[in-house]
C-alpha cells in the first residue's frame, strides 16, 4: 500500500542532515524533472522582488527568498518531519516509534510543488513553492510533474490511497490501472446522512496516518483497509462515486 500526503505550505526551519542528495529520493526516474524545478527556483531566488512577486510573498515573508536560495545547500530532515501544520500536528511523526516511522518510510510519500513525490522518510531541505504557482523557465507544474509522476506512482505496489488535495492530486494523478481510492472527510450527523468536513479534515487526516502508522498492518487490497479501519475505530466505507473512501467523523 502507498498512502499520498499532501504537503504543507509551512515547514520547520533546519535540519543535521546532509545537504539535498536527488539520488536519495524515492521515485528516482523523477531526478530530471527535479533537477529542473531546483535549477528555476535557485534562479528566481537570485532576484528578490521577482520571487516575492511570483511567490506571492508579504514582507514579513520575505525570509523564504533566503531559505529558497539555500535550497541545494541547506540542511535537510525526514520530509514526514519538515512539514507542520494541521495534518502534521496530528501525525506528531516525531513521538512515533522508530517501527511506525519505518512503516511510513515504507508506506507514504509526500506530494511536493518542488520534489514531486518524497518518500516519508527522504531527507530535504525547506523551501517555498506551493502547486499554484510557475517557476521561470520550465512549464507550469502541473504539465511539469503530471505525467512523469503518473508514470512513476506505476512502480507502485499494492493500493494506493490518495488524501492529497485536489490541486496536488493534479500534480501526479494516480494511473488509472492501479488499484487506488481517494479519501474524503466527511461528518456524520444524527439521523445518519454525511456531509464533506472542512474545518477538521486535515486533522482527520493526520490521525489516519498516525494510527495506521502506530499499528503498522500489511495492507494489500481497499477492502483490507476497510477492514483494519474500522477494527482500528476508525468509520472508512465506501462512498457513492467510484474510486472514493469515506472517512467519517461523529464529532
């Protein structure tokens, strides 16, 4: 089973690790379109106000043009700890033990504007770039990473579940071939009926990745997911459009 995250536009600052090493990451085949993305973002780190501009950046974050600029040589940590933010609060990656965090190593990859996808445990720097946005001299980066990242989410075994957000799932659709389901939140109400949850659904997410994580099962078929869910307290069913998991909050 492969679980897809999606990043966060915040990250912890930092790092011991080594600087960024591309023959590191997970998706390997995706080394090119990496290159390319580091090599523009550097570029456009070189003139400030055109970054600020392109990144949509305020003053008081104009600091990211430093951390951009730094990109290649700048410290790096587990991606599954750079990020923060709602959905990483609450993984809380770094008070798992070192069996659950070797799941996710194995188990879960980060869908990022810059990298593509990133194994959980893949050592990178912070940086700024979310998937809106263009960088210099390459296309925009849903025509940059779509098809190369379908093409490499192929090597993929067992199901893929996919709990990015719309604008990342663009970024690497998931090969219509594989076995996959996109996860929705949702919350149940009284009298049964569901509805999409937004202000918690981040949360939701995060929980999911932490007990998954936490029990470290083998997952090889939805059903199975279903399955150890639900033994696991957690309400997923199916949802009425093909392809789609319901993960439902009672509040």
């Amino acid at each position: 089973m492969l679980l897809l995250l999606p990043p966060s536009e915040t990250k912890r600052p930092g790092g011991e690790g080594s600087p960024l090493a591309l023959s590191s990451l997970a998706f390997g085949d995706l080394t090119t379109q990496r290159e390319a993305a580091l090599d523009a973002l550097t570029v456009l780190a070189a003139d400030g106000d055109a970054m600020a501009r392109a990144l949509k950046l305020s003053d008081r974050q104009r600091g990211e043009i430093g951390v951009n600029a730094a990109v290649r040589s700048a410290p790096t940590m587990p991606s599954i700890d750079r990020f923060t933010g709602v959905l990483y609060d609450a993984l809380d990656a770094g008070t798992l033990t070192a069996e659950a965090r070797a799941w996710l190593g194995r188990h879960a990859a980060i869908q990022t504007a810059l990298l593509g996808p990133v194994g959980a445990l893949d050592a990178i720097p912070a940086f700024r770039l979310s998937a809106g946005q263009r960088l210099p001299g390459i296309p925009p980066l849903k025509k940059h990473w779509s098809v190369p990242t379908r093409e490499a989410l192929a090597t993929a075994s067992g199901p893929i579940v996919d709990l990015r957000s719309e604008a990342y799932r663009a970024l690497g659709p998931v090969p219509l071939e594989l076995p996959q389901a996109y996860v929705r939140v949702v919350e149940a109400g009284a009298d049964g009926t569901v509805r999409a949850l937004n202000h918690f659904n981040k949360k939701t997410k995060g929980i999911f990745t932490r007990e998954i994580a936490s029990a470290a099962p083998s997952i090889t078929s939805l059903d199975e997911l279903v399955v150890w869910s639900r033994s696991a307290g957690l309400d997923m069913r199916a949802g009425e459009t093909a392809g789609e998991l319901l993960l439902v909050s009672h509040g």
